[in-house]
C-alpha cells in the first residue's frame, strides 16, 4: 500500500465507504477525533523524521474526507503530499492497533466471533444484492492444526500464521468471483491491510479480470487493481503441501475489530484508538473449481496426509542436528 502513488476515490460517498471499511464511521464522535490525531501526529512524525513541510489545507481539513479526496485528484497540487500524510496515518495506525491488542486482556475466541459477524453480515447483504454462493463457511484453526502447521514448516514462527481464522466462499461461475471481490472490498476488506505476499490467483487470468472491469464501469471504478506477478519462490513454501493441480484465489486481510474494553485499561486511554486487527484468511473458488480440487491428491484429507507425514519426518529425523534432535 505504501507504493501507491494515489488513492482512486470520485466522490465523498466512496471515501466514506472507505474509512468504514477500515473501522471508522464518520458518524462517531471517537472516530472523527482518532482520525485528526493521527493526521496530528502523522504531520509531526514526517516533520520531525524527514524535514517535510505541509500546507494548512492539509494539515487542518474540515474533514478526513478532504484529505483523501485531494489525494485522489492528480490534478491538485498537494496529490502526492496529501498520500504522504495517508500513507503514514495508515502505518501508525497499524502499529498502535496491534500494540492495544497485546495491552488487552482479550479472548481469541471473542475476537474469532466479531470477525465472524462482520463476515456473516456482509455475505448476506451481498445475497441479497444477487451475488450467487453455492456455499460460505468461516471457521477458526483448532490449537493441533496449528502446532502441526507451525512443526511442517521450517521458517514458520506462530505469529506468522495467517490463517488462524479462514473465511471459505465458492461462486456458481468463475465469472462471478470478480463482482464478489468488489462487493467484500466496498463492505468488509480494507484493500489496504492486504497482508503482501499472501496472495494468489490461479482461477480468473488478469486478461479476463481487465475484460471484466473494463465491461462494469461501476467496478472499474470501485476495484482499482495492480496487476503484478508474484515471484513463484514465495508461493513454494507458503502452501507447499497442496496438491500440483489445487487452484483457488487466496489472500489475507487485517480486519479492524472495534474493541469497547480499551475502555477497562486506564494506562491505555484514548491514545491507541479503539480498533485491533484481526488477520482473516479468504479462499475463493467457482463451483468447477471447487470440485476439481476435491478430487484424488488435491481433496483435503490427502493435504493432511502429506502434511502430518512432514511433521513426523522433521520430528523423527536423526544424526543431522548431532544428537537426533
């Protein structure tokens, strides 16, 4: 997100959608007032930090809203300043949001349900808009499919495991998966908290993606993508006891979760906000798809297999560590 080098917004209604999918509804007192002490603090850290010097219509906007739509009008002089400041709002914002998450005393399994009601409401608001799903299951990973995961592979620590909550949705057609991303973006995923390099598409080729923006004016202004390549050595470890045939869309998004018992920590105050973020993994696939992978290797009791193979492989290997470790 930082290498963006402006936002795509055309109107105040969209930058609106846009500050509620990252948690803040400009309906909310605490939320206006989080979002001009970051802008404050943003402006002082880039001054401090880096001699940068911003104008007054920045720095004091009637509203958020002005700030991201100056950012988006490459015809405004102050476009690439105006990111600049968004840019670092949006890091502090992130690191202040999972500093109050390890000041909390929060459940994991409370966290889990809140993630889930965000998703459940934005799936069936999306039904009701006409977005066909032949199935849609989130689920939280249990504590022994995280030990194993973690013991499969070698680079793994338990904070970068990603997939601790899973949100699962299979489309009727491929066609559909497009209309189904711009709908979760506009209602639930903040594009920018996009984990990189946790993402793949091996179902919808960019080719038929353009072709499909380029045919909804309505999506080709809601869903600006950047069409990139990932390097392949990234994918190989990541999920490397999938079967050579298994395709899905997958990538994984920090959701903002509102958390009212910031209030029961009096050391924290008001001063790390009120949101913390929960990673969500999403796993896309159309119908066809879905059926192929649970065919022969790519059904997923053949990955557990190959999975806890690996596990006791590692476990019970001899000699190499000089001792059998």
């Amino acid at each position: 997100m930082v290498d963006w080098p402006r936002l795509h917004l055309a109107t105040t209604d969209e930058a609106a959608a846009f500050l509620r999918v990252n948690g803040y509804d400009l309906q909310e007192p605490q939320a206006q007032q989080r979002l001009r002490d970051l802008l404050w603090r943003s402006v002082e850290y880039l001054e401090r930090t880096f001699d940068y010097r911003f104008p007054r219509e920045l720095t004091r906007p009637d509203s958020t809203l002005d700030l991201l739509m100056v950012a988006s009008d490459i015809r405004n002089p102050w476009q690439r300043i105006a990111c600049v400041l968004l840019k670092s709002m949006h890091i502090i914002n992130h690191v202040e949001a999972t500093e109050l998450r390890a000041r909390l005393p929060l459940d994991e399994e409370v966290l889990f349900h809140r993630a889930s009601e965000a998703l459940d409401r934005a799936v069936h608001e999306l039904q009701a808009e006409g977005i066909t799903l032949v199935s849609y299951r989130s689920s939280r990973k249990s504590a022994h499919s995280l030990f194993t995961k973690i013991l499969g592979r070698k680079i793994t620590v338990a904070a970068q495991i990603y997939d601790r909550v899973r949100c699962r949705l299979v489309c009727e057609k491929a066609r559909d998966i497009v209309p189904l991303l711009a709908g979760l973006k506009d209602r639930l995923l903040a594009w920018n908290y996009v984990v990189p390099g946790q993402s793949r598409n091996e179902i919808v080729r960019n080719e038929e993606l353009v072709e499909a923006l380029r045919a909804d004016p309505d999506a080709r202004r809601r869903l600006w993508i950047r069409l990139a390549v990932e390097d392949a050595a990234d994918r190989q470890d990541w999920n490397r006891f999938s079967a050579a045939g298994f395709r899905m869309v997958n990538f994984v998004v920090d959701l903002p979760i509102p958390v009212p018992e910031r209030t029961k920590v009096h050391s924290v105050g008001d001063r790390l906000g009120f949101l913390v973020m929960q990673p969500v993994e999403f796993q896309v696939f159309d119908r066809q798809t879905w059926d192929r992978n649970e065919e022969g290797e790519g059904s997923h009791p053949r990955y557990k297999d190959r999975q806890r193979w690996e596990v006791i492989r590692r476990l019970e290997r001899e000699g190499e560590m000089g001792g059998g470790a």
